[in-house]
C-alpha cells in the first residue's frame, strides 16, 4: 500500500515542506507560551482544571479522582443515555484509565493530554479503545467485544469468522496485534465490513446488487463517509447505464466507489496539482478540470483506478453538465469530517443555537427597519426617473386611436424632460420617499428574520427556506407598497394632461379615501411576493459566489449581486405589474374600465394583444435592477458602518472569514477547561468516530447525528 501510494506521499512532503515556516512560528509560539515547546499546559494549570471535574475522593489515599461518566460527559461533553450501556461506558473511559478501575487519577489526566498532542492521537485513542485491559497489544476477543458494541455492527453484523480475520489474528486466533499492526488492521476491517455487506445483498451470487442494495449499505454502516449530496445521489448516479449494467451494481463498482470516497485527499490532490500547472502554463479554464486531463495526472498515483475517475465524473455531472470537475464538486462529492471541519461545525453550531431574549430579538428588528428605511430611500431616489417612465409606458393604451403618445422608454424620456422639465422626472417622488421607506424596511427586514428562523444548526439554509423568506417579505411589504403605488402612479401620470399638471398628493389620498387606496391589492401580491421569492435567493447566492478569498464582499460585489438578481425578478413579475397599474390609474373618458384582476387580464388580452402585458418591462429592470443595487448595498454598509452585536446572525460576507486551522493542534478551544494538549480533546473523540465509522449506541458526541442525519429523505438512519 505505501509503494501505490508513494506518489501521495511525495505529495504530502512537499505539502508539509511549504508549511515549514508556519511549523516553526507555532513551535516558538508554544515555546514563549509555557516554555515547554511541545503544545502542552503547566501541570499547576492542568491541575485547576482536574479540581473541577474530579467529584470522588479516596479517603486512605487522600487523592482526587474523576470518575469514569464525569469524564466522557462532563468534560469531553459526549451525551450519555440513561439507558446506555455500562460496558460501552467503560470501553471509553478506558481510552484514559489505564488502572482500568473506571476512576482517572491526575497523572492519567496528564498523560491523556500528553497523548492528544501526538499527531497520531486519533490512533492511539481508537488503540485503547480496544485494548481494554491496557496490555499494550489487541487480542481477538477485545476487538470482538468492543466492535459488537458499535452502531456499524447493531446495523449490520461483522462475520467474525472469515478469512480476514484470520489472516490478522491466526487460524486460532491467538494472535495478538501491536499499536502499529492494528492501525492497519483498524482500516481494512471496514472494507472488509463493506464486503461482507455486498455479498449479504448478493444474494443469487452473481456479483452484483441493485442500486438501493447500495444506498442501503452505504447508508447503514457507510455513513461516516458520505456527503448529503453523495447519499441523495446514489440511486440516481447508479441508474445511470455507463456506470452499471442493466440497473445493477457490481462489485467492482461498488469497490470503486468505497474507494473513491475513502480516498478523497488522493484526489482533491490530483485535482489541486492539475490547476496549479494549469495555471503556471496561464491556460484559462476557471476552475474546471477535463476528464483527460483528471486521468493524465492520475497516472502517478497507481492507486487511483480509471473507474474510479468515471464514478467522480458521474457524480459531478448530475450536478452541472457532464465531462469536467470543478472545486464546488469536491465540496459536494468528498467527506471532509476531518478534526478541523469537526471544530467549523460545532463553532458554527454553537453561534447559531446562541439564545436571546425577546428584548435583543426585537432590538435588532428595529434595527433593521431603520437601516432598511435608509437603503429603501437612497435606492427609490437613484432610480425614480426610470420608474415614471415605466409608469407611462404602462399606462398607455394602444387600442385608442391618438393614445399612443411614446413610442419607446427613451421617448417618453426625452418628452418628460422637454415639456415638464428635470422636475418632471421626479414627480410624485415624496409620497414613494415616505412609502418606499417603510416598504423596502418590511422587506428586508422580515426576509432576514425568516432567514434567521429557517437556518439549519449548522448555518446552512435550504433553497426552499431562502424562497419562502423572500416570499413573505413581498407579501408583507403589500401593507405599504400599495397606497404608494396607487398614489404615486396618478401623480406620475397626472403630467400627461395640461389640466391635472398641479394635483398634489393629498388630493389624490382624499379622492380615494383609506379603503380606495388598497385598490388593486390582489394584483400587487401577485407581483411583490413572485418578486421576492426570486429577488432574495437569487441575490444570497450571487453574492456568495462573489465573495473574495476570505470570504467577504466588497461593495462593488454587492452592487453586482444585487443588480444581477434585479434582471429576472421584475422581468418575469411584469404582467403583474401591469395588470396592478391599469387597475390603480384612474381611468380618463374614453379609456377601458377593469373590474379586478381577472377582468383586467382579460379585457387587455382581448384589446391589446399578449405582448401588452409585457410593457414597460424593459424600463422595469432597468429600475427595479439598479435600484435594489443601491438599496442593498446601502443597507449592508450602513450595517458596517454602524455594527451592533444582537447575538444574531450577521450578513454573510459582512466580516472576514476565520481562517481555517492548518493543523489539529490549531484548534483553538471549544472548551475554556481544554488547555494544552486538551485543545484537541472533543475533535479526537469526533474524529476517531468519523474516521473509522466507530460510533456507540446511546453514545451522542456533538457531531454524532450530524454524520448520520445527513439525507433527510434517507429511510434507513
């Protein structure tokens, strides 16, 4: 295995060779720190903390211990059952008791914080998990006791009695493995499970299983491995006849896949090489890499099998179009349960399950609202020459011979300018200042709430949360939206007619009266809640997509998002906006009358042809795109600006992305407790389960029902 690999491993050298600097500024910093240079705490210091945990006290010794439960949940923090059982719970205080009395005195204390600093931690963790009667060696019948305790086992039982097994333990079992062998061991025994799971679902012994035979193995003692999208994926990607024959899966598939994503470093690695030399020969090609190129690369790692390339490239084809890979794949594709990802998760956890009160909560809407009411202004004032003309050019109707007073936006421009002069261009803007204000405030503020409630542990949110947000701050904004369109709309039109030149505003809100002003409601949340349901998911992931190596958003990529998701939205809502238009001007002598929505779409259709509904819509995204342009980056600099710490969440984008740990013993502490080498404590335990699929019944760690819960729509977790 180290010969097939030696190309990784070459790789990792130089890899390791780059972070030279970085190695010896954490040497010297430890060094500075506690004057040891080996990463680990005072004993004094481990000493303050061993107090606090140890409740049980021998009399005739007169020393402190802490006990084996208090240990596994109150310092690691793992979450016990009530019903879990004793003999697990002693496999795991073990991991630090080496008297085996379920009791953990200081100096075991201390040399469990000498082992995390070990970068081998995770192995020598899993080693005494095993080696329960702390001989120094793993004997048949302790791996047989501890791995029938595993969550792995419950669902699918190990045949203790195969070929495997022997060949690492003898014929007789008698065998014992040393640390080193049983690392080895430690690996191969989950291929091995996998195996046996393959030929259980054979079950005509024709080396082959269905497609959910797979999705089932997988899914039951597979799991630690997979990503959400590899789990939702499997059926489908195995459907597919250039990965399988006839629907079905063969063995040689179903290795190639196990290997794949057991060993997705080797190919992130090949990935990484391909668009460096890319790069260096300035061949532009973004971030996408070409089937040949993936297999020409791949020739230095013997390990790596062309079939197990066309599986990576299935997979990434269900997600885009097929015959390249790019680095989004990987983050879909590849399992990264490694100890740094463990700590991102449990860190992004505990910001977003952060309680408040309803004193804070409502603080920060409040906020919200007035910066929303800032941004709504700066953006309606920029843009409102546009939306006058949008107005008349909606209002126009061709059916009438001598209406047609524009030919075009631009016409109707240059006409505005010419007869009614540069204020003519903003007539009717004070009540859409004093509308828009509290309007664009609704908007943004309750899709951020929504967002905030919908937001998955880990900081995630789904597409149809970020839709329905959206679509609820479009419904929600209709309180406002609609008498200032209805009186801005009259007053934008008035200037058409020499007579009605000098209506003001408050003429036209006595001629309606309050109930007159939500005329044409039904056709306003037919266009503000569409609006805002494409709007705001569209702009989230623009944005995102816009983001700076350090995860953050300048000002110019927030305009560009926000532009962008300002084409589609007011194109596609269009029809909406014109029905809500004809509804709300007041209609001259001569002019068609409309009784609601329906009447209105009809009688347009039936006078003006489709292509009516589609007016002014050109003018609508040249105003409705630069205008949320201004309005969001407005709202997200004033909250830059002006930052108050509600405890929420921030604007994504907002703050520099926290620079990813290089090492496990980076880490910085979940725990304040977890000094020294104890830094790394509740990643190794994670790890050793994530690793090496090794998780305990009734035995919850904070990453536990992450790694299982991955497929919602997964019937077998």
């Amino acid at each position: 295995i180290l010969l097939l690999n030696r190309g990784f491993c070459r790789s990792v050298y130089e890899s390791a060779s780059s972070k030279k600097e970085h190695l010896i500024r954490r040497v010297v910093a430890m060094s500075e720190s506690d004057g040891e240079g080996s990463g680990r705490a005072q004993r004094e210091d481990l000493w303050k903390v061993f107090e606090k945990y140890a409740t049980y006290v021998d009399d005739e010794k007169d020393e402190k211990y802490i006990t084996g439960k208090d240990f596994v949940t109150k310092f690691i923090g793992i979450d016990v059952a009530p019903d879990a059982d004793a003999t697990t719970l002693s496999f795991l205080t073990g991991i630090v008791d080496t008297t085996k009395n379920g009791l953990i005195s200081f100096d075991e204390f201390c040399a469990f914080e000498s082992v995390l600093t070990a970068p081998d931690s995770i192995y020598v963790l899993a080693f005494r998990l095993f080696d329960s009667d702390g001989s120094g060696f793993v004997s048949f019948d302790e791996f047989k006791r501890v791995y029938q305790k595993t969550l792995i086992f419950e669902r699918m039982p190990f045949n203790f009695d195969c070929e495997f097994v022997k060949l690492h333990f003898g014929k007789d079992r008698k065998k014992e493995l040393s640390y080193v062998e049983f690392t080895q061991f430690l690996q191969s025994v989950q291929e091995e499970h996998a195996k046996q799971a393959f030929q259980s679902r054979d079950t005509n012994k024709e080396g082959f299983i269905t497609p959910i035979d797979l999705k089932e193995i997988m899914s039951l003692i597979r799991t630690h491995i997979l990503t959400p999208y590899v789990a939702d994926n499997l059926v489908a990607l195995f459907a597919n006849p250039e990965v399988t024959r006839g629907h079905r899966v063969s063995y040689s598939v179903f290795e190639a896949m196990n290997q794949l994503l057991a060993n997705s470093e080797v190919f992130r690695k090949i990935f990484d090489e391909v668009l460096a030399d890319k790069s260096a020969r300035s061949i532009a090609s973004g971030s996408r890499i070409l089937k040949d190129e993936f297999l020409h690369a791949a020739q230095s790692y013997p390990q790596v099998t062309p079939l197990e390339i066309e599986i990576l490239f299935q997979f990434a084809s269900l997600n885009h179009q097929p015959g390249f890979v790019n680095k989004g794949d990987f983050d879909l594709i590849v399992s990264r349960e490694s100890a740094v990802e463990i700590y991102e998760f449990e860190e992004k956890q505990a910001k977003v399950e952060q309680s408040r009160g309803f004193l804070l909560a409502a603080a920060e809407s409040v906020y919200r609202f007035g910066l929303g009411s800032l941004a709504g202004a700066t953006g309606a004032t920029a843009v409102y020459p546009i939306d006058l003309v949008k107005t008349r050019m909606q209002n126009q109707r061709t059916s009438i011979v001598g209406e047609v007073m524009y030919k075009n936006s631009f016409d109707c421009f240059r006409k505005v300018l010419k007869f009614e002069g540069f204020p003519g261009l903003y007539r009717g803007i004070l009540p859409q200042l004093m509308g828009v204000a509290p309007e664009k405030a609704i908007k943004l503020t309750v899709n951020d709430f929504v967002r905030d409630k919908i937001v998955r542990p880990d900081g995630s949110l789904p597409l149809w949360g970020e839709i329905i947000a959206g679509g609820c701050a479009g419904g929600c904004q209709v309180l406002f939206t609609n008498p200032l369109e209805i009186v801005k709309i009259r007053l934008q039109v008035s200037g058409e007619i020499a007579a009605t030149k000098g209506v003001k505003a408050a003429a036209v809100i006595r001629e309606l009266g309050l109930l007159g002003l939500y005329k044409g409601t039904k056709a306003c949340l037919l266009r503000d809640i569409p609006f805002s349901a494409i709007y705001f998911p569209l702009y989230a992931h623009l944005k995102k997509g816009l983001q700076d190596s350090d995860g953050r958003n300048s000002l110019l990529s927030l305009f560009v998002a926000g532009v962008g998701a300002g084409v589609p939205a007011p194109f596609l809502t269009t029809p909406a906006d014109v029905i809500k238009t004809r509804l709300q001007v007041k209609a001259r002598e001569g002019q068609t009358t409309y009784n609601g929505v329906f009447d209105c779409g009809r009688k347009v259709m039936a006078e003006e042809g489709f292509s009516a509904f589609w007016k002014g819509s050109i003018a609508r995204v040249f105003r409705s795109a630069p205008q949320f342009g201004v309005t969001l980056v407005t709202y997200e600099f004033l909250q830059r600006i002006f930052p108050v710490d509600f405890g929420g969440v921030r604007p994504e984008g907002s703050m520099k992305r926290d620079k990813v740990p290089e090492m496990v013993n980076d880490l910085p502490a979940l725990n304040p407790d977890h000094i020294g080498g104890l830094r790394t404590s509740v990643a190794a335990f994670a790890g050793m389960e994530s690793k090496f699929g090794l998780f305990l019944p009734k035995f919850t760690n904070p990453l536990h029902n992450k790694i299982f819960e991955r497929s919602s729509g997964n019937p077998f977790h």
